[in-house]
C-alpha cells in the first residue's frame, strides 16, 4: 500500500500548522504535504518548520513553481534540508500556476524548456556537479554546491499533461499528480511517465518510481470511504497519497477541523493495511 499523508492547505494561517503536524505524527501518519500558493505562503519556510517540530514526519512539498526562483537557490535550500533532516523532505518542482506567474512578471513563452533547463541543472547541483549553462532561461557559470545532500534524494516533478510527464519521467525520480482528482486518468498518465523514464538515458529501472497523488475527500467521510479511496489511487500505481479534506466550500476553515479530520485520516491509513 502507498505511504498516506495529510495536505496541510494553504487556507491555514502559517501559525496553525505546526499544531497540525505534530498532531499527525502523534497519530502515526507519516507524512504531511504542503505547496506553494500565490498569494499565501511560501513553500520552503513552513516545510523547515514542520520539519523542525517534529521527529520522524516526512514532508511533501508539491509543488515549487520554476520561474518564481533561481534554480541556483531552490538546490541551495533542497540541499540543505536534506542535509539537516535527512530521508525526511520530498520537495517537488513544477510550473506553478502560470496566471499566477504573470501577475509576479515571472510568466515564461515556454513553461516546458523552462521546467526541463531547470529540472536537468537541478538534478546535476544536487548530485554535486559543477553546472556550467546557457540556456534559454537556465543561465550558470561554474556552479557547484558546497554542501550537496550526503546521499541521492527522489526529485519529484509535478505534472498533467501529456508532455510534462513525459518530462517528469525522463528527468525526474517521480510525478505529482496535483491537477487530477481521478484514479484512471493517474494510471495513464503515469503510463506516459513510466515510459519516458524507461527510455532516458540515465534510466534506472531498479530504482523506483514514485507517484505521488493528491486525493481530496468530504472532510466528514468515515475512516471505511477514505479508505477505499486511497485504495483506488493504489491500484491505479499511486506510491504516496496525500489527502485533502474538503468542506462543503473547499478546505476546512480553522486548524480544529483539520485537527478533527488527522484522527479519521489516520484510522484510514490503519484499515488500508
């Protein structure tokens, strides 16, 4: 079965989340994940910190948009994560919501040359490269990482069409899944990833490949539904599911109903065996 965890939504204030992630710990869940949302919170700072205040919980950060930072500083601060908190942080790159990216000035002409300079210069940064680029938009001169992660870590890649799966699979260690909300549509797409990856030229089937699915479910469904939910992302490939509570009006207001919906989550997990 998939390694289950909660989504910690952007609708919660910053100041609420710790509560909420060492109460998911306390139930044995044993991930949590957040992503970056214009205009809410940043990515990078709540993952430290959750990752700070607790003991053994992973944290998920699905998905960091590219054209918000320099690839030079996302390996800078990836890097010293996995260093701090070893086998413990999951971060995940992807396009970010390109509305978004217009209202900052960051909007590119081609998110996908964007999403592959940036994923290749990555991945060489963090395995301790010397990164000289010049590309459309990844631009490095004599790069190299003083404190590069002490062993390899999974990049993950987040994805929903046909061609940044592709990508995702040929450049990235695993695939989010964050635009879909259906079982069947994640086995095809993680058909396209799968196959992408069997074909790059670093390919190591060995080593596994995760997917990573964003579940969202009625934050009052009993433990059995969340259950075979989760389920259905399991046979579908899933490795890790994360799961989104949703009110009647989209996540719950105030960390109290999340709290409530840790217990359910996790008696979830239980029953999935």
């Amino acid at each position: 079965m998939p390694e289950i965890g909660l989504i910690v939504p952007p609708d919660q204030p910053p100041e609420r989340m710790i509560a909420v992630a060492r109460a998911a710990e306390r139930a044995d869940l044993t991930e949590v994940w957040l992503w970056e949302d214009c205009f809410a919170q940043s990515g990078v700072a709540p993952a430290a910190a959750l990752l700070a205040a607790t003991d053994r919980l992973r944290v998920g950060l699905g998905l960091m948009p590219v054209p918000l930072r320099s690839v030079a500083l996302t390996a800078m601060e990836i890097a010293t994560l996995h260093r701090i908190f070893p086998g413990r942080f999951l971060p995940g790159i992807g396009h970010g919501v390109l509305d978004w990216m217009g209202q900052v000035g960051a909007r590119v002409e081609s998110p996908l040359t964007l999403l592959r300079e940036y994923a290749t210069a990555l991945r060489a940064l963090l395995d301790g490269a010397e990164v000289t680029v010049t590309g459309r938009y990844v631009r490095l001169d004599q790069v190299r990482l003083r404190w590069p992660p002490l062993r390899p870590e999974p990049l993950l890649i987040g994805a929903v069409g046909r061609k940044t799966l592709a990508l995702a699979g040929g450049l990235g260690d695993g695939v989010i899944f964050s635009g879909t909300d259906d079982p069947d549509r994640l086995a095809e797409g993680l058909a396209v990833a799968r196959a992408a990856r069997a074909e790059a030229p670093h390919s190591t089937p060995a080593t596994p490949f995760e997917a990573v699915a964003f579940c969202a479910v009625p934050g009052d469904d009993s433990p059995e539904s969340i259950a075979h939910r989760i389920g259905q992302y399991a046979a579908a490939g899933a490795t890790r599911v994360a799961v989104l509570a949703l009110g009647p009006e989209g996540p719950p207001e105030g960390s109290e109903r999340l709290l409530d919906f840790v217990g359910r989550l996790a008696e979830a997990a239980r029953l999935t065996g």
